[in-house]
C-alpha cells in the first residue's frame, strides 16, 4: 500500500511523532511527492471543511495530530484538550469515510487506560474503569476515536486501525519546561543545573510511580507497520515492555547529563498514575512489532540531540 500510494496524509507530521513516521513511510517505499503534512498554521482540523479537503483522493491517513502535555498542563487546559483532540479525530475519521479512503491509522494514548487497569496493561481491560484523573479528558477524548472507528468498520467498512503508543521520547521531543513529558524535562533539568552550577533539582512527586518509554523512531515504525498490515479496529499497544519508575529515570538521567547535585522531591505535586507498563504480545502477534532500541541508547541519544539543538 505505501509503496503505490498517490497520497499518503500525515496529520501531526511536522511534529516529534510525526517527523519519524515521515521518515519511516520514506524508508518503506513512500515518493516524496505522495506524503501530504497539514501545518496547524494553515489547517485548522477541528473544522470538517479542512479535513475534508485534505483527505480527499487519499489512499492512506495516519492521524497523530494532537495536543498533549504533561500533568501540569493536563490540570490547567482539561476542556481543550478534550475538544480538540476529539474534534480532530472526529473530523478526520468522517472525511476518510466520505473521500473512500483505503486506510486510516489513528494514534491514541495509554492515558485511555483506567487509573487502576491491572500491569501489564492489556487491550482488553481499556473500558474497566476511569483513566487516571489528571489526563482523563486527554485519554477519553481519544478512547472515543476507537469506538469510532470499530462503529464505522461495521457501519460502513471502513479500514481503521488504533495504536495506542506509549510514553514516546526522542530526538525533536518538546522540551518546554510547562508542558513537556517527563524525560524531555528531565533531560533540560538537569542540563540547565549542571551549566548553572545548581546545588539541587526540585521534582514532582515522590518518584514512586513508573512508566514504561518506546524510543520515538521504534514507535513510528510500528505505526508503518500497522498502516501496511494490521486489518482490525481492535486497539492494540506499542511499547518497549521495559519499566522504571521515576526516581530511577531521575537518577538515570542525571548519571547521563553528568550533573552532579542533588535530587529533592516535591511531594505536594501529584505522582499521576501508580504504575504503566503494556502487554506488547498483540502488536507482535498482529504485524510482527517489536523495539529495537534500548533504554539506554535512546536515552543518550535524546539527550545529545538536545544538548546539539536546545529547543522549546
């Protein structure tokens, strides 16, 4: 499909995801002259108009355009990012079905999974309760893509595929202090206090909680791999099956940055949720995905990409 596709749109891919899947479509065979990447500057999806436009005479759509953040920015902006990121779901899955689009592959989140889903989390136990308070508008909001989706293969045959990445890092990450992910924040932290001389780096939380991270490039190439072959609306995980909790990672990411103070922990903040990690047997079952890079080599790999670029 990729190699003979005429259009190929990838919302979001001017973005940290959407930059890699770019490069990942090009690697499988994609022409330049077919990828189409919609800049929020000049394409507004939260109109049907736009999107309606922009997917017309597409064979493929990859859907990553969406607005994240991390806790802070999840407890200050929950209404937009509950309406924007169903809107531009809801719009761009509509315009697939009405231009006839063969495929549409939309990117969701872990943050769909209730607060207290069983680890390591598994598809089958996403609609088991409520998602962990802080992003739940974030994680409903696109939850309700996949029913969506599941409603519009029954209804109307259409071919939609959900992916549900986990926590991303990587080179082009936003690095932002207010509304960036963790290891982006991590990483500037302690850049910054090392260069500043810094006696201490004050964290959220009490560093209890862990996360499992899929290096960006992995994580793009999975969604490749679900655009060439994954034929269900069931939603299915991309991850690392890697875990550690976020003191560790603190402790990591200053051992990398070569910073030398100390760590303290704001226990006012919120931790989030307790624990994520994923049960990955179905992607790899489904279309044969599986990580590559290691925690380790993509950690440094992030962290000298922004040293080099000191963006956000």
């Amino acid at each position: 499909m990729i190699r003979d596709a005429k259009k190929i749109v990838v919302t979001g891919g001017a973005g940290f995801l959407g930059r890699h899947v770019v490069e990942a479509l090009f690697q499988r065979g994609a022409s330049k002259n077919s990828i189409v990447v919609p800049r929020s500057a000049t394409h507004d999806l939260r109109d049907p108009a736009v999107c309606r436009d922009l997917v017309k005479d597409a064979d493929l759509v990859l859907h990553l355009a969406a607005k994240v953040g991390g806790i802070g920015y999840n407890q200050k902006f929950p209404g937009e990012l509950f309406f924007d990121n169903a809107a531009m779901g809801i719009h761009i899955i509509e315009a697939a079905r009405v231009s006839g689009v063969k495929k549409i592959v939309v990117a969701g989140t872990i943050c769909a999974y209730p607060r207290h889903t069983p680890v390591p989390f598994r598809e089958d136990d996403l609609w088991n309760g409520y998602p962990e308070e802080t992003n739940a508008p974030y994680g409903i909001a696109k939850k309700a893509l996949l029913v969506m989706l599941q409603s519009y293969r029954q209804q109307y045959g259409l071919n939609g595929a959900f992916v549900l990445p986990v926590n991303l890092y990587g080179p082009w990450d936003n690095f932002h202090l207010e509304n960036s992910h963790v290891i982006p924040a991590l990483i500037r932290k302690f850049v910054e206090a090392q260069e500043a001389n810094k006696s201490e780096v004050l964290l959220w939380g009490d560093g209890t909680p862990t996360r499992e991270f899929l290096f960006v490039e992995d994580a793009a190439r999975g969604l490749v791999m679900a655009a060439e072959s994954l034929e269900t609306s069931d939603p299915v995980n991309l991850g690392s099956a890697e875990e550690i909790s976020i003191r560790d990672l603190a402790e990591t990411v200053k051992k990398e940055t070569g910073y030398a103070g100390k760590i303290a922990w704001d226990t006012s903040r919120p931790n989030g949720q307790e624990r994520r990690k994923l049960d990955v047997s179905r992607a790899e079952k489904l279309f044969g995905f599986r990580s590559n890079v290691g925690f380790q080599e993509g950690l440094r790999r992030t962290i000298q990409w922004w040293k080099e670029h000191r963006t956000g």
